[in-house]
C-alpha cells in the first residue's frame, strides 16, 4: 500500500516533460495499464466521460500529418519538430453534455483522472506533457482523429521516457498556500 507521504511525494516530484526523450519504446499496453488505476477518479454520476486515442510507433507520421494539416507549409518543419521525438500519444477526448453544470463536471473529472494518469506514470519513470494546442479545435486534425460533434479534445498527452538529467535541473516552485487562504 502506498504511504501517505509517498503520494506526498509523487506530487511535489512530478512535473511536465516536454523534451529529452529518449528513444523507448512506450506501449499501448503500459499506457492502458495506468489508464486502468487513472480511470478511478471521481467521476460526478460514475459518467467516466472520457475516451482516449493511443499514437506510437507507424501511426506517429499520419498523426504529425493530421496536425501539419492546421498549419501553413511555411511553418511545417517548426512544427514537425515539436512531435517527431516524443515516443507517443495520448489524446484524451470527453462528451460535451449541453447542460453547463454537467459539462464542467465532466471536465473536472477528466482533468482528475489525468492527473492521476500523470502521478502513476511518473512513477514508472514515464514523462508526460499535457498539450492542448489550437490544433485540437481544428475541424481537420478532429475528422482525422474520428473527434465528432458533442465531443472536445480535452488534451493530448506527449508520453515517453526521458533524461532524468535534464528533468533534475528543473526549478520548480509553488506559491505557498498561506498567503492565498483566508477564512470567512
């Protein structure tokens, strides 16, 4: 069972992976294996109102493609080179009730269960970024992932093993809560 102090722990150590990947392979399986534990968020109604789309390996090309597509050709090469190391892909894509109460409940679930999702990796030694790019919103890079209307493209996950080196030089900090908690 894990301690208190070490989920304590996995939250203050983990942080966004954006580059220095390295070259291993991440599996469909592994990721569906985290999804597994991630998906126990809470969940307003158990609506688990997310779906996911896993990218690795042959499908990363048509993926960086879909995505070139939402670009002007001048500025392909730029964005190709934000995608053409990361080992995979998660897009995360949730329902979009019309009823706004529901929806950001959705939304707030969604959001726990990739955190979880971030935190299980992590300590593996998996490195995750949470995208969400203006591609996401572009009726091309949707049709091409199979997104529908009623549905939003909540993030799509960078995943991959990386150079603990370069994540170590990381500086990292955070507002202490105190000076922004009153009492009422």
């Amino acid at each position: 069972m894990i301690t208190t102090n070490r989920v304590a722990e996995l939250i203050r150590e983990r942080t966004t992976v954006k580059s220095g990947y390295i070259d291993k392979e991440v599996s469909q399986e592994l990721v569906l294996s985290l999804l597994k534990d991630a998906v126990w968020a809470p969940t307003h109604g158990i609506r688990e109102p997310w779906r996911f789309i896993f990218i690795a390996n042959d499908r990363k090309e048509p993926f960086i493609e879909a995505i070139l597509q939402c670009h002007e050709k001048s500025r392909h090469d730029i964005v190709r080179a934000k995608f053409v190391d990361v080992p995979a892909f998660l897009v995360i894509i949730m329902n979009e009730d019309p009823r706004q109460k529901v929806w950001e409940e959705d939304l707030a679930a969604t959001s726990c269960m990739l955190q979880n999702l971030q935190l299980l990796a992590w300590e593996i030694g998996l490195g995750m970024a949470w995208k969400t790019p203006n591609h996401i919103y572009d009726p091309k890079f949707r049709n091409a992932l199979g997104v529908v209307p009623g549905e939003k493209i909540v993030g799509v996950l960078n995943i991959g093993y990386f150079d603990k080196e370069i994540v170590e030089k990381k500086v990292r900090k955070r507002t202490d809560p105190e000076e922004k908690l009153i009492a009422f």
